[in-house]
C-alpha cells in the first residue's frame, strides 16, 4: 500500500493500529462518532503521519461498517464466551484482526505471516498479559469460514448479516418499502458514497473558480439541476489540503444537502433562520444565494460545533450571518418573523449510514420514536418565527417515516395556516403516505445521502 523501507513500514503499522484501536476503544466506551473519536485519538497520541491516519481511517471505517458480522463470527470461534466478556481492548483487536486477515482479503488463502505480524503488534500496543486469554483464538479465526455465520438465522438476520445492519432495521425496512426494495436500499450502504463539492461564488466567479480546481489537480463534473454542486472524478490529494479550500473556494457539501438549500430559494435582503446550523454548511450555501445581503441568524446549541462554524464562515467569506447560541426545543430567542425558517434538526442518520456507520450500532427501534419527538418540540419553535407568507424548511437525512411524513402529518394538524407547496426542481421522489409534494432521495437511486425535504408555505 506504502512504498516505505522495512522500519518505517513497521512504525507506520505500528501507528495506525495503534490509532485504530484506540479510535475503536474511544467510540465503544463514549459512543463517538468516527470523526471525532479519530482527531481526538490522534491529539492524545501525537501521531502525525498522514499515511498512518488514512490507514487508522480505513481501518476504523472498514471495520465499524461490518461489526454485526464479524462480532457474530468471532462469537463462533470463542464459543461458549462471547466478545462481549473481554475488555474493550481486546474486543476491538479481534474485530481489526478479522477485517484484516479475512474480509480485507476477500476471505482468499490464509496469510500466516500477516497474522503473526498482527498478534505481535498487537502484544506491543496492549501487553502480552492482556491478549494472552485470546491467543488460542486468532488460529481459529484465521481458518474459519464466514459462511458459518449465516447458519441457522432468519431471513431478517442473514439479510441483515450480508448487508451489514442491525435486524430490527431490515425489518422496518421490509415493511417500509417492501423486501426487493429494500435490498436495494441496504446494499447501497456498503458501497462508496461520492464526494461533492459546492463552489463558492461569494470568493471567486465560477468559471475562474473551475480553472483553479483544475491547477489545483482537482478534476470534478457538475451535478445537472443544482446550480453549484459538482461531483469529485479526481483528486491528487486530499481535498482539505488544497489551496482552493483554503482560500475558501468550495466546500465539501453533500448534493442532497445542497439541495435543501436551494430549495429555500432565500432572495438577497430578506431576514432568514437557520435552526441547527452547525457546523455551517447550511449558513454558508444560504449566505452564498443571499449574496451577502440580508441577515441569516444561525442557532445551535453546541458551542463546540458553533466554534466550527465560526471557522467555516469566516473561510466561505460569509458576513451577513449572526451566531446564537440556544435549544431549539425551546422557544426561540430571536423575536422576529423570517421570510424563510430552515430546520435541519438531529436525526437518527439512517440516510447517511455509508458515511456514519458507527450511527447503525447505536440506534434501536426505540430511537426513531425519540428523536421524532426532539424534531417535533423544534418544528413548534420554529413555526412561531415564520412571517405571514413566509417558508419553512424542513429536511433531515432520515428515511424513516416517523422524522418525516408523519411529522410533517402532525405538525399541519396543530398548524393548518401551514401548507405543503411543490419543490422544484423535482430531483427526487414523491414523498409517502400521499405526501407528494415533499421529495425523499435515496442512495442506490439519487447517489448521496438519503434524505426528506418539505416545503411549508404560511397563509
């Protein structure tokens, strides 16, 4: 993969496992996601060889993605224990140790070798008293056959096995939009999500900006229907450490997410909210389609995320927009009516899985009921901002029905001056329940983040 002496190729699978499993270590024991865990590991190591990090990213990412499986296969090796009996160590090892020797290399011949090399690095980074208990297990891994997991399971849990989710998720999924389509629906979450890029013209013209992404090395093709989103074809390096995203030239915005922006369609001068509106991808879109004029009151309760989004807007070039710290549960804080309200509320991100796959093995059905709540207290809040005539905006990337058509059912019963209008440009499909005139994107069909956008119009 690298092309490094002996040492250095040793120091280097030395850091990157050892930021791996420390990464695994930090989401499993705080429930972080795979971002935060990493920079957070990275910070408490000082580790800072970039091949290193992207190899601990693969790994995490890789390995997160299947942990229904393999911990379901590593269950079948420990027999009669289980991976949850050994220390969060251990348990993160064994999962790195299968993705490596087995899923990584398509299940093919064994490698012995690799193994070994594995089993020491991992005595170097956790002990040797530490993984001795586990030892005698890593031959077993090593040899058995990953169709043994699927043995004696129902219909709900192979699928859910093959694809990697949780089964109560395959069954919501089957009665939401049947099997076939919902095979579809999962086995779009094991592929590789494209890269989007929106190109800010607040710092540059869009063609010159085009003419520096090239010299930039940064091949891209424009999304047909959206007025600035373009797809990653190529790119000689990372994007972040580009010039052109230094100097604020684009940002890295999903297409569906760019799409809820342009849905609410804000003219310059007009008096706009953004409700959750870290870490600022929302802001900096909207402020982009205002031209700068006009004002933008951008609410979130996290400072953490806030101080990301002060960073985001001052490298967008945004200045027409006003940071407030507060719940959106609660009433607002801002006494004025907006011309248009944008609510992108937390949702249980069962539209972004391809990217957040660690969000799969901390949600329970129970879940989607509790944050449709969160998302209810928030639409109320909201509403009461809207002028006469005014919009509000909501979208979540969430494919379940209870953050969306059922939300939205109930929310035009307690508000009935609110009513559904037609989104243009129709990029997506209709939304359920006879919902028509809101639109769902899907994964395996519109290539981004699964997603549902409604358009209120106040009487």
């Amino acid at each position: 993969m690298f092309i490094v002496g002996p040492v250095s190729e040793r120091k280097l699978l030395k850091e990157a496992w050892m930021l791996a499993i420390e990464t695994l270590s930090w989401m499993e024991m705080r429930k972080l996601s795979e971002r935060l865990a990493l920079a957070r590991t990275i910070k408490q190591l000082d580790i800072r060889d970039s091949n290193a990090v992207r190899l601990a990213h693969r790994l995490v990412c890789e390995t997160v993605r299947r942990q229904n499986f393999i911990d379901k296969f590593i269950n079948n090796a420990l027999k009669p224990n289980a991976i949850s009996e050994l220390t969060v160590g251990v348990q993160v090892f064994l999962r790195l140790y299968v993705y490596q020797t087995g899923i990584a290399r398509n299940w093919s011949k064994n490698n012995v070798g690799e193994a070994e090399n594995l089993a020491k690095l991992a005595r170097s980074i956790l002990g040797w008293k530490t993984l001795q208990k586990v030892e005698h297990v890593l031959g077993l891994l090593l040899t058995e056959k990953p169709k043994s997991t699927l043995e004696g399971v129902s219909d709900e849990e192979r699928i859910g096995l093959l694809t990697f989710h949780p089964t109560w998720y395959v069954r919501y999924c089957f009665k939401l939009f049947g099997r076939k389509e919902a095979k579809y629906v999962l086995e779009a979450n094991m592929q590789t999500a494209p890269t989007y890029i929106r190109l800010n013209t607040l710092k540059m013209d869009e063609n010159a900006n085009l003419e520096r992404l090239a010299e930039n090395g940064i091949k891209v093709k424009i999304v047909e229907r959206l007025r600035h989103t373009y797809t990653i074809v190529n790119a000689k390096q990372p994007l972040t450490r580009t010039k052109s995203f230094h100097e604020g030239l684009f940002y890295i915005h999903d297409k569906a997410s760019c799409f809820a922006a342009e849905v609410a369609d804000p003219k310059p001068g007009m008096i706009v909210l953004d409700v959750c509106a870290a870490p600022g991808a929302k802001t900096t879109y909207l402020t982009q389609l205002m031209e700068n004029r006009g004002v933008i009151y951008s609410i979130d309760y996290s400072r953490r995320r806030m101080a990301v989004w002060k960073k985001e807007v001052v490298r967008m070039g945004v200045k027409n927009a006003v940071p407030v710290i507060a719940d959106a549960c609660n009433p607002l804080p801002i006494e004025i009516k907006a011309d248009v309200v944008v609510l992108d509320p937390p949702c249980t991100s069962t539209g972004a899985f391809r990217k957040l796959p660690s969000a799969k093995w901390r949600l329970t059905r129970r879940s989607v009921d509790k944050m449709a709540e969160i998302q209810w207290k928030m639409m109320k809040s909201c509403a009461e901002n809207v002028k006469l005539g005014g919009v509000l905006i909501y979208s979540t990337c969430s494919i379940t029905i209870e953050e969306n058509e059922m939300l939205i059912e109930r929310f035009q019963k307690r508000y009935p001056d609110f009513l559904l209008a037609e989104i243009t440009p129709k990029i997506g499909l209709p939304g359920l329940r006879g919902l028509e005139e809101c639109q769902r994107l899907y994964p395996h069909i519109h290539h981004c983040n699964g997603f549902f956008i409604a358009r209120l119009l106040k009487k």
